[in-house]
C-alpha cells in the first residue's frame, strides 16, 4: 500500500482517496502525507526492506518534504514562512 501512495506524490502531498469509478487520485488533506512519512518509517524500522526504502518510499517521503517548503495546495494550512 505505502508503494502504490509513493507512486502519487503531487505537490508535498499524497492523495486521500481514489476515485470508484476513474479511479483518480484526490488530494484532499494536508496531514495525510505526514502520517504516510510516519508510517514509512516504522515500516522501513520493523521490516528492515532497504531496498524499497531506498527506490520508492524514501523518494516519495523527499518528495513530500519538498513539497511542504515550497508549499502545498493548501497554503493556509503550511504555517508561518
């Protein structure tokens, strides 16, 4: 599950859903991608996978990171600049 969310980073952010019927992404909340960076971590901790770790998830997590410096989608949810 955590590969396929990595796969569509947008932005600093991870899609909530996708769409039953397109099946589309939709980013529809800033706290999802930091709780998917939390649970990258504890997978990467219990499972010991380096090599998912390092070509997908912590990519992805970079990503994010990125992202949230520049800012996200939503800018009044990025804090103080």
């Amino acid at each position: 599950m955590l590969t396929v969310f990595a796969n569509y980073v947008s932005e600093g952010m991870i899609p909530n859903r996708f769409d039953d019927y397109t099946n589309e992404p939709h980013y529809n909340t800033v706290d999802a991608s930091l709780w998917f960076i939390h649970a990258v971590f504890e997978y990467f901790k219990l499972s010991g996978d380096n090599a998912t770790f390092e070509k997908i998830l912590r990519p992805a997590c970079r990503a994010i990171i990125d992202g949230y410096r520049k800012g996200t989608r939503f800018p009044h949810c990025d804090g103080p600049r």
